[in-house]
C-alpha cells in the first residue's frame, strides 16, 4: 500500500515523517522524455535501500509511478530533458520519534528541468570545510538527511561548481552532490562503497564498466595527496544527472583533465 502525490498538486500532509524528522530518501533520475537513464537501477536502489530503513515499497509499485510520472510530467516535448525526484517517506504520524506500525508510505512525485551542462573542459572545485559523518547504518543510503551537504553548499559561489567533503579521518569521501573517481597511472582510485554518504547509480555502473573492460579499480580512502600529486591523471565528479565531470582545477591547483572516459559514458545509451 502507498500513498501517491503529485508536487505540482500540493504537498505532503504536515504530519508526515519525512518532514518532521527526514525519515525518508528521494532519487533522481534523469529523463529524455518518457525514458530515464539507467532507469531500473534507481528504482532497484530505493526498493533496497527502503528496505533497510524497514519502509515498504515494491519494485512494481514504482516502476507504475514512473510510467505515469513520464506521461503526466514529460509534457514539452518526447525529446525534451528533465529531471523526475522520487521522495519516498515511511509516512505520516507515530508520537515522537518512534514510528507508528500501521504508517503507510507516502511518495511525493515531482518534476524539474535539467541543470546546465557543466563544462566538458573541466569544472572548477574546492576542499569544502564541512566535516562528513557517514553512519554505517545507514551508508550510501540517499536518505532525507543531508544537513551536512545542504551546509558544504552554501561554500559554492558563482565561479565554483563544487566542494569535496572530508571524513573524520581526514580521507576525501564525495561532494555535496557527486562521487569522486580519481585516474591515476595504473588504473583508477575510488573510495569504497562503505564509506559513502550516498553510493551513485553512475559511481556503480562506471565501476562495473571499467572493470568489464579489464582496467584495474581500487576502492580505497583517498587523501589530498591522491589528488594533487603526481600520480593523479584526472580527477573526475560523478552524478547520474550531470554525468561524468572532469575537473580542471582544485583549490587553486591544475590538474590534468583525461577525456577517456568519454568513450565510455553516453547518456542516450542507457535509456529505459
């Protein structure tokens, strides 16, 4: 059982859970026109993730949403971009913080259009001073919580496309928005899943790719080191929606820009 609403109708009831405590997680997908890429990866990812925050939703009920999201939402044109959010909450009501047994699910349905390609030269970034707490609980969840990255963003100015965030161990753990995938010389550098506040649908899918093509993937902390010294051939910020950004700059400092993974990622390709 789950409870529908539409952004554009209203919102969810004041009571509800995911407001009052961000008892939740939302995806975001991005669509060309009534097709989402790499479609049945997120809806998969918050079936399971939703499970593990003992919420109750099945794969067929949001595979229908997001077929009547496309022909309600996608209404510019078949070809147009968009971007569909999925909030999913473990509903309304329960006193405090312990939830009520009988709560059914609500899931708020909304629309955006695409954010502006970034650069394909390379984007500019920073070291965010914003601490990362990643609960093993709840890692790579993409859960309603996100105070720290609503913080590390407000470090972005006009000239800056994004901020890494460091963990209590000093190690470069992700952006606000982006996982991190590093080229170094004898293949690539990625921090492990674990210790990710949010594990992407493109990280997972590129990692897959790389490794099908026989190129060595280490999943391991990464420092700044990693990043501005001499083993580094490119640095590069993932997002399903963005898509693969290659970085130019880094606190100041040049790094290489490596386009090989160009031959790799193509959007259009990955359309369900």
């Amino acid at each position: 059982m789950l409870n529908l609403f539409w952004a554009n109708e209203g919102g969810l009831p004041a009571n509800d859970r995911g407001l009052a405590y961000g008892d939740g997680l939302f995806e975001t997908i991005r669509m060309e026109g009534r097709q989402g890429v790499l479609l049945s990866r997120h809806i998969n990812r918050m079936v399971r993730d939703a499970a593990r925050l003992g919420i109750t939703i099945s794969r067929g009920e949001l595979t229908t949403v997001c077929a009547q999201a496309a022909d309600r939402l996608s209404l510019v044109s078949d070809d147009a971009g968009w971007v569909l959010k999925l909030t999913l909450t473990r509903g309304a009501g329960g006193r405090g913080y312990r939830p009520d047994a009988a709560s059914v699910p609500n899931l708020l349905v909304s629309a955006a259009p695409l954010p502006p390609e970034p650069d394909p030269a390379g984007v500019i970034v920073d070291f965010s001073r914003v601490p990362l707490t990643v609960n093993p609980l709840f890692a790579g969840i993409k859960s309603l919580n996100r105070l720290e990255q609503v913080m590390a963003a407000r470090e972005l100015d006009s000239g800056l496309f994004e901020v890494i965030m460091s963990n209590s161990a000093g190690h470069l753990v992700e952006g606000t928005r982006t996982n991190l995938l590093v080229k170094v010389r004898d293949g690539w550098v990625t921090p492990a899943s674990a210790t990710l506040a949010v594990s992407g649908i493109l990280r997972e899918w590129l990692l897959e790719r790389l490794r099908e093509r026989g190129e060595k993937v280490e999943e391991r902390p990464l420092t700044t080191d990693d990043l501005l010294g001499p083993d580094c051939q490119g640095l590069f910020l993932l997002n399903s929606v963005l898509g693969v950004v290659p970085v130019r700059t880094l606190a100041d400092h040049d790094l290489p820009v490596d386009t090989g993974l160009a031959t790799i990622f193509h959007p259009f390709e990955l359309l369900e």
